[in-house]
C-alpha cells in the first residue's frame, strides 16, 4: 500500500480523521475525544492492521497554545506505518489512555505525562516515569524554568 | 526552585489522579492471609545492583525466591537528552546520540545523520552506504559480543565475559584506527563519515572475520553446549509474539518471539538490500530462543560484512561542508533503523531554524524492558537475571 | 541416560577450551600498561588533547572567529579576543579549553576553516583538582602567523604579540613516578603542541 | 580494626623509636592499600564500559592492579569509580553507597559526565555537574570515556596519593602531592587567578526565559 | 586432652611426647604446646587461605587469556599479603540495626567449624594435630557448624540480600551434606574405620577410587559434586551469586569479619580437597601400579607429604577449573540434583558397596598386587 492509498483509507475509515500536512510520512489527525475508539479501528482494520505503537511523544506548540501528542503506528505484517496527532489544550491537557489499545502505550502515557503535563483518563498507573514523584513542572514544556538549568556561557 | 505548569498543590486537585511510588508499592503489598501463609516481602534491586547492566532499580514483590510482581523505576540516568538537544545544532546532535546506546554508537549515529539528510533531501554515494553499512555491521558483531560476555556473567560464568572483550577488543581497535575513538565516535556525520578509513582497515577487517569465526565456535563449545546452560535458559521468560508486537518490542527480543521483522530486509536502508542476509528467528521466545537469534545474528554479520568488504566503492566520503550550517525546512521527520538492540527511531520536529524544536528518541531499550515485566512474573530471582541478561538491556538508552 | 551423558560431555567440552587458554600462555593477550609505556603506539586519529597548530615560528593561525566556540555542543571552548588587536581586524588573546567536560566530538577540529586546532593522542592527563583541567592553548596574544610574517623582522613581530602564560595542563607524569618503573626509563611526554 | 590505630598512635610515637616505627607501619599499610584497591561494581553509563569492563577484560586486565576483585557490596569495595552520568535522581544513592563504604576509601572520578556533567553541563535540568558536588572525589580522570591507560594512569596517580600522603596518625586525612608537574614558571595561583576566574564569571547562573516566570503566569491548572 | 587409649577421642600424642601425663608433670610445657600448636594451625591456615587465593587468581587469569596480579612483587606474589594488611586494617562497619552479638559471632563460628576441621587432616604420617579414631564423624559434625555461622551471619545483617543469601547456603548446605556423608560412607565402610590414618593405610595397596571398580568412582564423583556445593563455589555459588544477590549472606560485612568468611571459604576449599584425597585418592600414598617394582621403588622415593600435597593441589585445580568454566545453576535445579539424582545414586551406590564387603567379593578385583 502506498502513501496516498494508505492516507485514503484511513481517512475513509472516519470522517474524524483530517491529513495533516508538512510530515514525511502518511499523517492525520484525530480528535481527542474518541482517540481510543479511533486507535482500535485502526489497530484491528484488517488491510492496515497497526498492531505496534512505535512511537508515542508530544510536541509543545506553544505559540498556538497546544500540545500535540504524536502517535506512530507501524504494522508489523504489512510494515507500513502511520502518523496520527491529536492537539490538546496546553492549558489543561487531559487525553484517554491507550493502554488498552496497546500494553506499551502505559508507560509511554507515563513518559509524555512526566514530560509535558498530559493527564490521561483511565489509566491503570498514572505517575511520573522518569523524574521523581516530587518533582515540579514538566520539563520538555518550553516555559519550563528551572533553577538548576544553566544557560551556555558563551555562544 | 520555580514552578512552571501545575504547582504541587494543584496536582492533587485535579480530576486526573496521579500516583507515586509509594502508592504503587502500597497497592501490591498485601497481608498474609493465615499465620501458615508465606509473607511477601518488597526488594529493592538496583539502582546500584551487578546485574541490572547500570542504574535500573527493579522494586520486587517476593516470595521466598518466586518473584511475584516488578515495578520498574526508571530515571537514575535521565540527563535531559531531549531538553539538551532543543539547544544545539543538527550537527552536534549526532554527538548526543553516541551517549544513547553506547553500545551501538555508530548505528546510532546514523539513525541521526540520516534523519537529517532524508529531511534536507540529500543523496549520498555508495561509497558513504556501503562504508556505513560495514561499520554498523561490525558495531552489531561488537555489541553482541558484549552481550554474550555479561550474559556469561550473569549465568554466574566469568570467563565468556573475558572471551567476549577479548574479542571485542579487535574490532574496538579497528575501530580506533579509523575513528580515532573506541566508544563514542560521533564518526557517521550528516553528510556523511568525519573522516576517510584507514588504508589498511579492509585488510584489518578480513583479518578479523577470519580469526572470529571459528572463534564463534569455540564460543558455542563453551557456552552455547553446556547442559547448566540449557537448564537455566531453555523454557523461560516466554515472551510470545503477540505480546511482544503490543509491547512494541523489537530487535533481537521480537524476532525471538518469531515475528520476523528486521528493518534491514522490511526496509532496507544503507546497502543491505544489495546483500545476501538472513534474518534469524526463534520459535518459541523464551531465553534460549533469544540466546541463539543473537548467536545467528553474529554469523549473518560477518556473512553482511563479507560480502562488503572486497568491494568498496570510490568516492568522497563527505558531501556537505563540515562548517555549513544545517536548516532543515518545517515539518515532521521519523526516522528509524535497526540497531543491535532493536528499532531505534528518531523523530525530528523542524522549524525551519538550525536546531530542532524537538527531538525525540524512540528507544529499543524502553519497550524491550516492559516485556521483561511480563517475561518474570512468576519465576525465580536467578531466572529474572537470566532474563533481564537476554534482553540485553542498556539503562541510559531507556532513561536518554 | 544419553541425555546425562550428553550434558557430562558438554561440559568437558567447556573445560578443555579454558585448559587450551590455560597451558597456551602465547594466547595472553594483555598489554601491560604502563610497563608498555615505552611501546605503546596509539593510533594517529586518538582524540584525547586538544593542541593548537604552530608553524616553525611558533605562530598559529587562528583568527578569533568563533567558529569552534559555536561548534561546540558544550560550551568547551572558550575564546577571548584581544581587547585592542594590534594589526588585524580581531586577535586571540586566549583560547581556553576545559578538558573537564570535552566529549571529544572533533567538531572544534572539523569545522576551522584554518585548520589550527589538532587532536592529540596524549591520554595521561589524570589530576587530582578539577581546576586543573582548564586549558590555555596559546602561547601569545595577536594575530595569527601570515599576518605577523608580512612584518620586517622579529623585533617588529614581538612588539604586536603578547606572550601568554601556556598553560595546557598537568605535564604527564614522569617515568619514575609511575610504581615499579625504574627511574629515567622514560623521557617525560610533552602534551603540547608548542615546540619546544 | 587493628591493634595500631589513630587512639593509641600518639602513645606509640612518645616512646623512643616510635616515630620511627610508625613510619614504618605507615609504608607497610600504605602499600597494602595502595595495591589492594578493590572496586565497587558501579557504572551508570558509557564510562562503565571502558573503565569498568574493558579496563578489567583481558586485553587491559586490571588485576595486574590487584583491582580485579570487584565488589558488589559497597562494604567490601575501596574504591569508588564513577563511571558514567550521575543524575539528581541518583544523588542521595550515591551518598548512601558513599557512606556505606569503609574507610579508607577513594574516588575517582572518569569521563566528563562526573566530573562536570559534560555534554549535559548546561541546558540539562537533571545532570549533576560533576560528582564532587555530592562526594569528595580524589583523582579526577578526563575523557570521554577515557581509553582504558588513561585509568590506569589514574589509578597510578591514586596509589601515589595513597602511598605517599596518608598517615595512621591523621585517618581520613588525605594530602594530595603535587604531583601534576607544572611548567617552569607557572603556579596553580597563576592559573586559578587568569582563567578560572575568568570563567566562573562567565558562567554566571541565569535563568532561560525571563518572560516565563511564576508570577507572570496567566494559566493555572 | 588426656592420654589414654580408653577415651574416646585420641588427643595429639602430646602425652607420648613428654612422657607421662603432661597436665600434671608439666604443665607448663602442655599450655605451651597447645599454644603453639594453636599458632600453628591459624599460621598454617591464614598461609594456606593467602596461597590459595593468590593460586586462584592467578589460574583464573590464565584460564581467561589474561595475566592476573602483576605488580606486587615478582608475578604479583605478595598480592594476597597486601590483601590481607588491608583487609586488616579496613574500617569494620556494624550497620545500626542489625543484631551486634550474633553478626561479631557469626564470622567467628565459621572460622571455628573450619579450624575444628581442619585439625583432624592428617598432612603426612608424622603430621597430624588430632588423628582422632572418629576422625571421619568429627569432621562431618564440625564442618556442619559452618553452616552456622552462615545462616546467623546473614539473618543478624538485617539486609534481605544477605537473608536470601544465608536461606539458600542453609538449605545447600544441609542438602548436600547428606549426600557427601553417604559417599564418604562407602570408604568408611571399604575401609571399616573411621580414623583418618587407618583409611589412608588401608589404601596402600590400592586406591579406594578404583580398587573397587565402579562403586568406587562412583562415590568418588558424588563426594566432588556434593563438595564442590558443600564449599560454596561455582556451579553452586548460590549463597553469594554476585549476579543475582550483590553479595549474598557476607554483603553487610566489612574489613576483618569479611576476610574471616573470605579465609573460611578458601579454608573449606582445602579442607575438601584433602579430604578428597585421603578418602579416595590415598591420602600420602604412593602411586603404585601391578608389578612394576622399579617404577613403584621410584614412587616410593617421593616422601608422603609431597604425594598428599600433589593431590591435595590436583584437587584445588580441578576446583578452579570447574569455578572458571561453568555458569551457575538455579536455586531449584539444585535442590533437584540433589535429592531427584545425587541421593538416590548414592544410596544405591552405599548398598552397592555393602553388598560387595558381604561377599567380600571386592578384595579379588582388581588387586594390584
């Protein structure tokens, strides 16, 4: 399958789905609401089949005042793969677990949720992976100030 | 310390609830039920622990010597890798990248280089894949090495471990000649290598594949054929494919599983799919079945290597100036390739300026560890080690 | 009983590869440092030390343009202009180097576009205060060596430069004061790339 | 341990020849210890490799050292090599296994990530900047990692300090030769005074971004 | 200690040396020979423990392509001296919560089993401190209590690593016990005393490895696996596996009392090699073939402290070589081997040897001369 024949299927598989552009690989966003429901029909689809979650980060846009969480979906029988977004508010980023979608999507939830802030809703163990529990602020936000950071002397 | 995003306080207000550690330890720890009933007990294994290969800290739930329940804390090596790399340049992350999975630097280093020249739409000429494509693979030969060592080590036999350096030395100092570094090369630059080889690396190289085969087995004689070997590996930590493929596991641990997925013939980047390879995979996913997709993967190498070596290309082995500065136009970026761990993948977000607006590194390392949780409930502390040992895992590729 | 005799076998066969290792003592493969010290060869492209490029009349030809500073992904290098260049349009007054955080990433090297900086193989820089590993890796203040040849003479030449302390790390130590070396075996190595 | 110790070594010393002996002493347990260095198993990154693994494989082997004989327990262990990064997270573990460890013992320090944080100086918001902020480190081992020589050569430099700087009457004291010869000419005051304090000038702590501060915050979760 | 062929343990021939009884006509001379005696042994035992582990190190680095202590004198041979000053004078840490009488007792009560052991080996015919008519039952007691000190020395820690560690030395130890006692049993048996000398006399026309054919060799691989397990060393490393538990019972233990454990293990190593060879190998016999006179005249040249030295030494290496070769078995496969295999082998192989002394049909095989 190739990229705009995958895109099209995807995008036939929801009218919720919308390309998104400037990636170098088949895009598309998806609303937050519904994410879940979302993910299993593209997990369980049977000519896509993206049965491994590669790839789950967020992105700070902080000029637009979201945070994006970045999906990347791989099928490990017809090796193809996948970019999905979805935007959250920066302000009070909460977004539905996938953890029931695919078992690593835990701990990656964990990761974005120490790095960034992002509340997942129904998620089995929802606590700071990286980072100790008592830490303030999310790191990879870029208004994150910290104290200890220190700034390159010289150019 | 200033407080940015939700402030200590607020957290707990928040419809979201967030847990801790001790929570989570609270949640598994239950009384015993009767006097006559065993009492579970908590572990701490790690941060500082021979086996966990550095600063994993492993909280266990046991039960006499039955592990019950794992949770991982991470983080003892978390540097900021991705905060770090919003502040420098394309070109200098390549060096962070060596810091990942030391082990595999120079794959790493690819991973790195080509996102960025897959972005800036750069072709490069053989001469660069092909050199390229050699050094992964004798970095893969050089990693496995170190693995079937520590394996060694931690099955309780120290001398694999002095085998296995012994003969990883060579390729370390094949390396040195042409790199002018053993560990962290940062060698692969956007653009190609930093440097031309040394003129007798290809006579080295021949040399060394010519002692290390056999080499491989005297290795299988000692180790691979030894009874004790087989009991403690053969028939644990069944990790089987389903599992793997929803854990995201890749690499060596997926394959074992036997869910055939190598980015190297799915995927062919460099010059692989010019070459003669097999991909190696287990049947059944348990230790053993991990043990000998590595062994496999180290004769597929050389055979990788072999076919290479006798006819590299000419050719300049840079085609970017070293002091130009590198932009890379707006977008997203992924990139991802097979290292000796599994599918390391990085993902770049440009903005058109010379450093990235974010950079992520999706590890092989990370997934790889969460199907160990899955692989040792149940079983022993010493088959924990065994497992932990035949995931080959690196901590600071986790943590980044 | 097959399968009992199979894994006896099996593990004879381990013993007799670590007794082969045992009774072939050609098949040790240690190099005895620092007994080798004398031998020991490291390959050209080592990176350990960084040293500045000084042609036969001790001058160098960095021109103070930063590039190296920016190069570096952590701040390691440091250079200061002269506060009033003699003849050029910017002088090096110091080119400070912290060995304590280099990672050795040959940027620094890569990306002069006069190639004054060069990567030393010399290893034995161990110290017992970190303060120590802060660099200097010029010898003078001004401008760099074609500029400074176009003058008549050398006296006119001393007059634009400034002779800076050089400070480019602990020497190595030497022979004897390395344990169970004797003393005057060795020549003390020079880590700097200044001729003597 | 021992019959001769810190308590009892002005007593010695009063009687005639016991300076003399304890001089002796001094040598004979300075030299045991100085050859005798046992490691803790304790490597966070990149550095373990070289300096752990490879320094102690066959090819380097540091049981010419008598320093193969690496503990995992920190109470057995003399020396504490800190290889790799150390992070904030591992802070209070390396104090604890600093602790744990019996006297005497030493640190070294390797690689650029314990001794200055390195490629994670600045602009990291969990490395530590060099392990002496949480521990008294005695030697100091640059590179990154630093080939497995350059730990021996460390660890030379180490059994020096040991050999010659330690004393049963003054425990825990440690006198660190100067054994970093200088060039003629130059004192250490001299290069503290024109670079060092050029530097810490320059690397003045400052915030990154000014406009984000708490108080200017319009947003609350 | 009294003399007198009617007690029941024979004490060291102190009164045949004076003359009389000691305690009462010299006593003086008595407390000094006990304290002499006693010097003896430690000096013997800590000489024993240094060149062992100076021996170990250095075979060990051979096995694996290395060179293994070079710097401390010629060939690194006083690296187990510099070890030991060190260990000496390292800083003895008591962690706060742990039990303070038990953890000072246990390193103690593990030196003591392997002293008490060690003084019934017979070295040569002329060299033994206590050649008891029990010698065989004492040792089998004594060196029991080891396990002792192990178990207390990590139960008192208050560390779970070490707890770990001690359960799983208590409960090898004790397994394999059983299984060392039953092929030593078989020589008691061949032999039909339990007095150390007696054994080694009874093999001079004949090791007890071969003069009974299978039975023998047999017995003699149960006593190598059960003491290999019974000493703690690798593939039956459990107690202290590095890998799996940091330092197994001794993690909490430090400067002296550690080297206590440390001596104690090479001790047992000794130990279990002597008693390998006196039992099955013939103690400070000769090796003697058929009707080979000349060559046998040759052995015999070879004074009995060198003959049990040589044995005792082939022992130890097998010893290592075994250590340096294998990785480590699991907690279960260990408990398996012994009570699913070794126990019933060798029961078997007892009755096997009872059977053979009935019809007396042993003494006609193999009779070398």
């Amino acid at each position: 399958m190739n990229r705009t024949e995958l895109l099209s299927t995807v995008l036939s598989l929801s009218t919720e789905f919308s390309p998104r552009e400037k990636t170098d690989r088949p895009a598309v966003l998806a609303p937050v609401q519904g994410l879940t429901d979302l993910m299993l029909k593209l997990r369980d689809h049977s000519e896509l089949s993206f049965d491994m979650l590669t790839v789950a980060t967020a992105i700070d846009w902080i000029k637009e005042g979201k945070i994006e969480l970045v999906y990347i979906l791989i099928s490990s029988t017809f090796k193809h793969s996948l970019q999905v977004g979805a935007l959250l508010d920066r302000e009070k980023p909460v977004a539905p677990s996938l953890s029931s979608v695919w078992a690593i999507a835990e701990w990656q939830e964990r990761e974005i949720f120490d790095l960034f802030g992002v509340r997942y809703l129904n998620h089995p163990d929802l606590r700071r992976l990286l980072l100790e529990d008592d830490w303030n602020g999310h790191p990879l936000r870029k208004d994150y100030v910290d104290d200890f950071m220190l700034e390159r002397p010289w150019r | 310390m200033e407080i940015t995003g939700m402030t200590a306080a607020t957290m707990s207000n928040t419809e979201v609830p967030v847990s801790s550690l001790d929570e989570r330890i609270k949640f598994f720890q239950n009384e015993p039920q009767s006097a006559l009933a065993t009492q579970e007990y908590f572990v701490n294994m790690g941060p500082q622990h021979p086996s966990t290969h550095g600063v994993l800290r492993l909280v266990l739930k046991m039960d006499g010597e039955t592990v019950r329940e794992i949770i991982p804390v991470l983080g003892y090596v978390h540097r900021g890798m991705e905060k770090k790399a919003e502040y420098i340049g394309y070109r200098q992350q390549v060096h962070l990248t060596d810091r990942l999975d030391y082990l595999c630097a120079l794959m790493n280093n690819w991973v790195m280089a080509d996102a960025v020249e897959r972005a800036m739409k750069i072709e490069l000429n053989d001469r660069i894949l092909t050199l390229r494509t050699i050094f992964a693979e004798l970095q893969r030969i050089q990693s496995h090495q170190l693995w079937w060592g520590v394996f060694g080590m931690d099955l309780g036999a120290f001398t694999p471990f002095l085998y296995g350096f012994r003969d990883r030395e060579k390729i370390t100092a094949i390396f040195e000649d042409t790199m002018g570094a053993r560990l962290t090369m940062n060698y692969i630059q956007p653009g190609g290598l930093m440097y031309d080889i040394h003129p007798e690396f290809p006579r080295k190289v021949k040399d060394f594949l010519k002692y290390f085969k056999p080499i491989l087995n005297e290795y299988d004689e000692l180790f691979t054929g030894n009874v004790i070997v087989h009991q403690r590996l053969k028939g644990i930590g069944i990790l089987d494919g389903k599992t793997a493929i929803s854990v995201g596991a890749s690499g060596p641990v997926l394959r074992a599983s036997g869910v055939s997925y190598d980015l190297r013939k799915s995927d062919p980047y460099g010059v692989y799919s010019k070459t003669q390879f097999e991909v190696p995979v287990g049947t059944t996913g348990d230790c053993w079945d991990r043990y000998i997709v590595r062994m496999q993967e180290m004769r597929e190498s050389i055979r990788i290597v072999e076919q290479l070596i006798d006819n590299i290309p000419e050719g300049p082995t840079m085609v970017m100036k070293f002091g130009a500065k590198i932009r890379i136009p707006e977008g997203i970026y992924y990139n991802q390739m097979e290292t000796a761990r599994g599918i390391l993948g990085v993902m770049l977000v440009a903005d058109g300026t010379e450093k990235p607006y974010r950079l992520h590194f999706r590890t092989p390392n990370f997934n790889n560890l969460w199907s160990v949780i899955s692989m040792a409930k149940g079983l022993r502390l010493a088959d924990l080690v065994a497992i932990l040992s035949s995931v080959d895992i690196v901590v600071p590729d986790i943590d980044r | 009983m097959h399968v009992f005799f199979r894994g006896l076998l099996s593990l004879f066969k381990g013993m007799k590869i670590t007794w082969y290792y045992l009774v072939h003592p050609s098949t040790v493969v240690t190099q005895q440092y620092p007994e080798n010290r004398a031998t020991l060869k490291l390959a050209d492209r080592v990176r350990a030390q960084l040293a500045f490029n000084y042609d036969e009349n001790g001058f160098h030809k960095c021109t103070s343009c930063h590039i190296c500073e920016e190069a570096c992904p952590n701040a390691s290098i440091h250079v200061i202009d002269r506060p009033k260049p003699a003849i050029a349009k910017n002088e090096l007054d110091h080119f400070i180097w912290r060995l304590d955080s280099c990672t050795f990433c040959n940027l620094c090297v890569l990306v002069c576009p006069f190639q004054v900086l060069k990567m030393n193989p010399t290893f034995e820089s161990s110290v017992f205060d970190q303060r120590l590993l802060v660099y200097n890796l010029t010898t003078y203040a001004g401008a760099t060596g074609p500029v400074l040849m176009k003058q008549p003479d050398a006296e006119a030449r001393n007059k634009l430069i400034e002779p800076r302390s050089v400070y480019d790390g602990p020497t190595a130590l030497e022979g004897y004061h390395l344990a169970g070396i004797p003393p005057g075996l060795y020549e003390p190595t020079s880590t700097t790339g200044v001729p003597k | 341990m021992g019959l001769i110790n810190s308590q009892n070594a002005p007593m010695i010393e009063a009687f005639p020849g016991g300076p003399a002996f304890l001089t002796t002493i001094d040598t004979v347990i300075n030299w045991a210890r100085s050859n005798s260095l046992w490691p803790l198993t304790f490597g966070t990154s990149c550095c373990a490799i070289e300096v752990m693994m490879a320094a102690g494989a066959a090819n380097h082997d540091l049981a010419r050292f008598g320093a193969e004989v690496a503990r995992a327990s920190p109470r057995q262990a003399d020396l504490l090599v800190l290889a790799g990064t150390i992070v904030k997270r591992m802070g209070p573990t390396l104090q604890t296994l600093y602790a744990q460890m019996a006297e005497p013992k030493y640190v070294i320090a390797t690689g650029a990530c314990a001794i200055s944080g390195g490629p994670f100086i600045y602009q990291s918001y969990s490395t530590v900047r060099g392990a002496h902020e949480l521990i008294p480190v005695d030697v100091i081992v640059p590179g990154c990692p630093p080939r497995p020589e350059a730990f021996f050569y460390g660890l030379l430099t180490l059994q020096k300090m040991i050999r010659e700087g330690e004393s049963i009457r003054r425990p825990g004291e440690r006198r660190k030769p100067v054994l970093a010869a200088l060039p003629p000419g130059i004192t250490i005051d001299q290069i503290r005074q024109e670079l060092i304090l050029n530097l810490e000038e320059k690397s003045v702590t400052k915030p990154l971004n000014e406009h984000a501060k708490m108080e200017n915050l319009t947003w609350k979760i | 200690m009294s003399s007198g062929s009617n007690s029941l343990i024979q004490g060291v021939s102190l009164s045949q040396w004076v003359g009389g009884n000691a305690w009462t006509d010299t006593p003086w001379l008595a407390f000094a020979a006990v304290l002499g005696g006693t010097a003896l042994t430690i000096g013997f035992m800590s000489l024993t423990a240094m060149v062992l582990v100076y021996a170990e190190r250095k075979i060990a680095a051979h096995f694996q392509c290395r060179l293994g202590p070079m710097r401390v004198g010629w060939h690194g041979i006083l690296q187990s001296i510099a070890d030991s000053l060190k260990l000496f004078f390292k800083e003895d840490i008591v962690p706060t919560n742990t039990d303070h009488l038990l953890h000072a007792l246990a390193p103690a009560l593990c030196v003591m089993a392997t002293l008490l052991a060690l003084i019934t080996i017979p070295l040569s015919p002329s060299i033994s401190i206590a050649n008891m008519n029990i010698g065989v039952l004492f040792l089998s007691a004594v060196s029991g209590l080891g396990v002792l000190g192990i178990l207390l020395g990590g139960w008192s820690s208050n560390n779970k690593w070490s707890l770990l560690g001690a359960m799983r030395a208590g409960a090898q130890i004790i397994s394999y016990e059983i299984s060392m006692t039953l092929s030593i049993l078989v020589v008691v048996l061949f032999a039909g005393s339990m007095k150390f000398s007696t054994i080694i006399e009874s093999q001079a026309t004949g090791w007890w490895i071969w003069r009974v054919p299978v039975v023998g060799f047999v017995a003699f691989f149960i006593f190598l696996i059960s003491s290999t397990a019974e000493i703690n060393r690798t593939p039956f490393d459990l107690a202290e596996g590095e890998s799996e538990l940091t330092a197994g019972f001794h993690t909490e233990y430090s400067g002296l009392r550690f080297a206590m454990f440390f001596l104690a293990e090479y001790i047992n190593l000794f130990i279990a090699s002597s008693l390998g060879a006196i039992l099955f190998l013939g103690g400070w016999m000769p090796f003697h073939i058929g009707h080979f006179s000349t060559f046998n005249h040759l052995m015999d040249l070879i004074p009995p402290g060198i003959w049990f030295a040589m044995k005792v030494c082939g022992l130890i290496f097998l010893s290592m070589w075994i250590r340096w070769t294998f990785p480590r078995l699991r907690v279960d496969q260990l408990m398996r081997l012994e009570w699913k295999i070794l126990l019933p082998i060798g029961l078997v192989n007892l009755a096997i040897a009872a059977c053979l002394i009935l019809s007396e049909y042993y003494f006609f095989v193999w009779n070398p001369l």
